[in-house]
C-alpha cells in the first residue's frame, strides 16, 4: 500500500521561523509543530510508542510520506523515496540462499534502501529475526537509514492507519495555507497592491528571500531578509546587469548553485497563454519543501494578475506617451514651451544635455538560447525589448522618456559633455546581458549630444541613420554613434545595393572578390592607404620584409592601376573597399 497514491504532491515544507507562525497566527491558522511528518515523529505514535531504534540514529529527519509492507525479498525495485517500510522479517529470512538469514543480502537491502531514499525500516519483534546481524547494524549507521524495532503485538494495520491519518491531516494544513495565502494575496491586488507587496507576503510566509522577474529575468521586485537577499544575489545565477538568467533555473524545486544547502522553488507565471516571468523563493539552509511549490503556484496565479492589471495600464500610458513622443520626434508638437509643459505632465525632463538613442530588433534574429529555451507564448519580441530597455533605464534615471514603437524602441538619455559613450554603451551592455533568457538582437544608434528641445528631430534622424548604417557595415547585433560612420552615412543613401557592387567590382576588380588571397591583397591596400601610400610604415605595420611590400604594390597596381600616384584613383579605392566592408548588399 502507498500512502500517497492518488497524490501528486509531497508533503515537505516545514514552516519552522519565526515569521511564518506569525503569519499563521494572523490568520487564524493553528500550525502543527512542521508540515513534514519526520522519522523522529513516527516514532512517538501510539501505535510505535514502544519500538526501538537499533541503528541509523543519524537519519531520524528523514521525512515519510508514504509506507508499504515488504511481503517478498526482492523489494527493491518497488521502493520509492520517503517510504516507511515494515517487515514482519519472514521474507528477509527465507532468502534465496535458504539459510536462515544471509547476512550479505541485509547489508544489501540497506545499502539499496539508502541508494533509493528509503525513509526508515521498521522490523517486529518475533521469532523470524530474532537477533539482526551485526553488519546489517553498521551499514544502518553508515547510511543513515533508521532500523527499529516494533513490538510483536502490534498490527501493522494500525501503524498504516495512523500514518496515514497524519499524512492527511498535514496535507489538508498545508493546502488550507496556501489557498488562505492565496485569498491574502487576491486582497492585495484588488485593494491596489502590486507586485513588491506579493513578494513581500511570499517572503513573510516562507522566511525567504523573493524575487518577481520577466521572462527573460529581469527583476521587477524584491523581498526578504536584507542578508538573505545579498546571499541570492550573490549566487552565479545573475549576469553583470543584474538580470536573472532564467534560462539556467526549471520549474520546482532545486539545489542553490554555489551553496551547500541553499534551496531555490521556482514557480512560472502564465496567464492566457503568455509567459509573464517567474517568481521565485530561496532559502540558504535547504528550509524549502516540495509543498512550498504548491502555495508558490497559488501565489504565481496572483502575480499574473497584478502583471496583467499592470500590462493593461501600461498599453494606454504607451499609447499616449507614443503618441506625443512621435510628434516630437517629428518636430509637430508644438512650441518649445508647449512641449516642455506637456513633459512635465508626463514626468519627462528634456531641458538638458541628452542623446536620441533608437535600437530596432535585427531581422529573422533568433534568441541566443531558442535550441533550449521555447520563446515565450503570447509576448511579441517587440514587446519584450521595450520592456527591458524601460526597465534599464529607468533604474538610473526615471525621467528619461523611453518609449516602444512598432519597430524601433526610442530613448532621449540625459548625458554629460564628455560621458555620452559611456552611458550608452553601459545601457546597451545591461540591455543585452549574455544574450540568455530568450532574448533577440539588435542594432543601436546614437545620435550627437544635444541641449535643446528643438533639435530632438535632427538627433532623431541621425540615430535611424546610424542604425541603418551600422547594420549594413557590421551586420546584427552592432552599435553605431553618428559621429563614427564617417563617409558610410554617404553611402548608405544609396538605395541600389546593384549599384553599390557594380561600383566596387569596377574599381576593384578581382580584389572584390571573397578568396583569401584577395582579402589578403585588400588589407594590405587598406593599410597602404591608411600611412597615405608610405611603403616603409606599412611594411612595419604589416612586418613584411620592405621587398615584399614593393612585390604586392606592383601586383596591387597591376589589377586596379597607379592607386600610389593618382589622388584621384585613390580615392575611387578608399570608397569601393568601404563599399566592401558593407554587409546586406
């Protein structure tokens, strides 16, 4: 018999701090001593009031939740973990050997009980076993696994029963929490609540630190003991922007990595088909159980609902911030002084220093972890990258307007006059993190600095070109300041990519071409025209011996003609191996 046929669950979470019998109490909840019904607790029972413990005192915290009777030697195979196994020692004697018992083989049936996690073995008292071998003892003690005694006039029925009843009783406890937790937390959201104040009732509850994160593990809320807090961030699971990376974390219940016996439950957060994150509990002492996953689900279904309400009222403050931030961007939304008043409405402060910073999602761009990480349903890629640029930015400075549209995100950073690469490099860095959690790539460009309202449209179009540019030049995943493009911003007006390369083959010749000899060739041209045609610096640039230097410029000249004393000629180069460089054409 298997106490717990017909359930799913295990009955694990001991509720042993201080905080969470408050939060019992509060509501009106009388807590047993732990939800977890222990070997040490077994052992007080009516039924086992009398048994002995012979050996395996280490493994008395074991937990039970189920129990079965052996009735045949082979037993093994049908052991599963936390089973209380009784034995009246018949079939342990009448092993295969037929000698009375075989010491060997209970050595062996203990080093199996422990290898399958096996809660304790409970052998009666009577004439089957009289005295258990010695070494059966020993390896009882080695492995932790508790052997006792049970008085010969004891029914295992009535063991089975009580077991049972308390098995049920802390069962219906556990769940009464967690749909009482659940209520709590309803109650929270429908009276304004949002998603620090859930987290901040899970870590009551569950003595833990709690986090709420997005799919791709940005964390939108935090709570618990400020030491247990610094020990879960601590842990290897955070990339250098503090994002979680989910995409190393399953559903349930895990070791902490990095910890000895820290715990992490780990609850996903569903609603309506789309993936809205997860939230997540840990603990530094293994404190968590299989039964916290149950009310960390229930507490999962709420933050749904909070991230819903959330995600409704943030369509239509993006609706209206994406309507006024375009006529801005387009240089239609009225004066200076109108604008500015309008963003004070909006919490937005534009009068000072900033840069227009655009990132748009790469074509076809796959996440970096798709082969093991499904894309979350429901959640457009657009979507997802808005959200993390906002939440990105907004962690150092909540004024700054960042704002998602059908293909680009656009952000108007406040920077100083000399730190302007700074900031957005460290932006874009945060933003992408190691490229984990499901996440796309993109291309972003950066317009100059500017101190006016007025020029917000001009910066707008320099940062769209320098995204248009730096995809062509270096492909996905690239970043471009419109200072830095040089004459590719020429270039890449030129809509007829036919043209582009028509252009650079007549120029170049068979130096257009993808052998290695000819990139070869084009490097060394490129250096050539970098020192202006000084075959004695080249030469030391590129460590070619100067004879050999003069041996590539003759062939060099021999395919695209006297490049070293026709300005002009050099000049159709420099612009055909840029064309070149470009990528997409």
């Amino acid at each position: 018999m298997d106490a717990a046929a017909g359930s799913s669950s295990e009955y694990g979470w001991l509720l042993k701090h201080d905080a969470s019998k408050e939060y019992s109490r509060e509501r009106g909840l009388q807590a047993p001593a732990g939800y977890a019904l222990t070997i040490r607790e077994l052992l007080t029972l009516p039924s086992l009031a009398g048994s002995q413990l012979i050996a395996g005192a280490r493994g008395l915290e074991q937990i039970v939740l189920r129990v079965n009777v052996i009735e045949v030697p082979d037993i093994l195979p049908w052991v599963k973990p936390n089973e209380l196994l009784l034995t009246t020692g018949f079939p342990l004697r009448h092993a295969d050997s037929g000698e009375p018992f075989d010491p060997g083989a209970l050595v062996e049936l203990i080093e199996g009980l422990a290898q399958r996690g096996a809660a304790a073995l409970g052998v009666k008292e009577g004439r089957y076993l009289a005295d258990l071998p010695a070494a059966m003892l020993e390896a009882s003690d080695r492995l932790g696994v508790p052997l006792f005694l049970i008085p010969h006039d004891v029914g295992f029925d009535e063991v089975m029963s009580e077991v049972f009843a308390h098995l049920v009783d802390r069962q219906a406890f556990a769940l009464d929490v967690a749909d009482r937790m659940h209520r709590a937390l309803t109650k929270i959201v429908l009276e304004g609540g949002d998603l620090p104040q859930i987290a901040d009732e899970v870590a009551v509850l569950f003595d833990a630190a709690v986090l709420i994160c997005t799919p791709d593990g940005r964390v939108n809320a935090t709570a618990g003991a400020a030491a247990t807090l610094q020990t879960l961030e601590g842990l290897p699971l955070f990339d250098p922007s503090g994002r979680l990376r989910t995409e190393r974390l399953h559903h349930g219940l895990q070791p902490a990595p990095g910890t000895e016996a820290g715990q992490i439950a780990v609850a996903p957060v569903f609603a309506g088909g789309t993936d809205h994150g997860a939230i997540v509990a840990f603990v530094g002492d293994g404190g968590l159980g299989p039964v916290t996953m149950q009310a960390l689900e229930r507490a999962a279904t709420v933050v749904a609902l909070a991230v819903t309400k959330q995600l409704a009222v943030s369509a239509v403050e993006s609706k209206f911030h994406g309507d006024f931030l375009r006529d801005v961007l387009n240089g239609t939304a009225g004066t200076t002084v109108q604008i500015m008043e309008h963003c004070a409405q909006l919490e937005w402060d534009l009068n000072r220093s900033m840069v227009v910073v655009v990132a748009e999602l790469d074509p076809d761009a796959a996440p970096a972890d798709r082969a093991t990480r499904p894309p979350a349903a429901g959640r457009l890629p657009q979507q997802r990258l808005t959200a993390a640029w906002q939440q990105v930015v907004r962690r150092r400075d909540r004024r700054a307007p960042v704002v998602g549209f059908s293909h680009e995100v656009v952000t108007l950073m406040p920077v100083g006059d000399n730190d302007a690469r700074i900031v957005v490099d460290d932006l874009i860095a945060a933003v992408t993190g190691d490229r984990g959690g499901g996440r796309h790539s993109f291309c972003t460009g950066i317009s100059r600095v500017i101190g006016s309202v007025a020029d917000i449209p001009q910066a707008y179009d320099q940062a769209r070109n320098a995204v248009t540019v730096v995809r062509r030049m270096r492909g996905n995943g690239s970043v471009a300041h419109f200072d830095s493009l040089g004459v590719h911003r020429l270039l890449s007006l030129v809509d007829d990519s036919a043209e582009l390369q028509a252009f650079a083959t007549e120029i170049l010749g068979s130096l257009a071409g993808d052998t290695d000899e000819m990139i070869d060739l084009r490097q060394t041209l490129q250096e050539l025209l970098n020192t202006n045609c000084n075959v004695a610096e080249t030469a030391r640039v590129l460590h070619f011996h100067y004879n050999t230097l003069r041996y590539r410029i003759g062939k060099l000249e021999s395919i695209v003609g006297p490049f070293t004393t026709d300005p002009i000629l050099r000049l159709d180069v420099a612009l055909a191996l840029r064309v070149v460089e470009m990528e997409g054409l």
